[in-house]
C-alpha cells in the first residue's frame, strides 16, 4: 500500500514542486508494480488524499491558500489523518 497525494497529478502549487515530483513517482511506481506482480497474485494499490491538515501544511501553506483549498472541498474542511485510516485499513484486508 502506498501514499500518494492528488498533487502528483496537479503538479502541487507554488514551492511544492519536488513533493509533487515524489509523489508522482509513487503513483508511476505503482501502477508499473501492479502490471508487473499482478500475473504473481500480488496485488498493490495507492491512495491519493487531497490537501490533509497537517503540520506539513502549518509551515508550508498560508492560511489564506488553505482557507481557498477548504472552501473548494465538497465538505468545506480540509482532510485529516484519520480520514485516511479507513481506506487504507480496507485495501489491506482485501489484499
């Protein structure tokens, strides 16, 4: 199971550009790991969060892009942690 970002797919904003880079690398590795093990019955996933409040985000980001980033979320809050906890929880008991 591996952690990627939705900014290895958006190219992250300003100043983010080698954790986007990282992260895209995680997401490539990930799908090339699944069409090579996949015919050995070994089974790989990822999840992408979007932006999760931590202290990455604290030093990083100002209150102000984060306040956007909120507001354009569905549930008007930015992830957390344990949001991430129950998917990744679920792919590895079907794994």
């Amino acid at each position: 199971m591996n952690v990627s970002t939705i900014s290895a797919r958006t190219g992250g904003s300003a100043g983010s550009s080698v954790y986007a880079a990282s992260k895209a690398f995680v997401s490539g590795i990930t799908r090339s790991l699944v069409s090579e093990l996949s015919p050995h019955n070994v089974r790989i996933n990822a999840i992408s969060p979007g932006t999760i409040a931590t202290k990455f985000h604290e030093q990083y980001s100002s209150p102000e892009k984060l306040e956007n980033t909120r507001l354009k979320i569905p549930m008007k809050r930015l992830g957390t942690a344990a949001d991430c906890v129950g998917p990744i929880i679920f792919y590895l008991q079907i794994i």
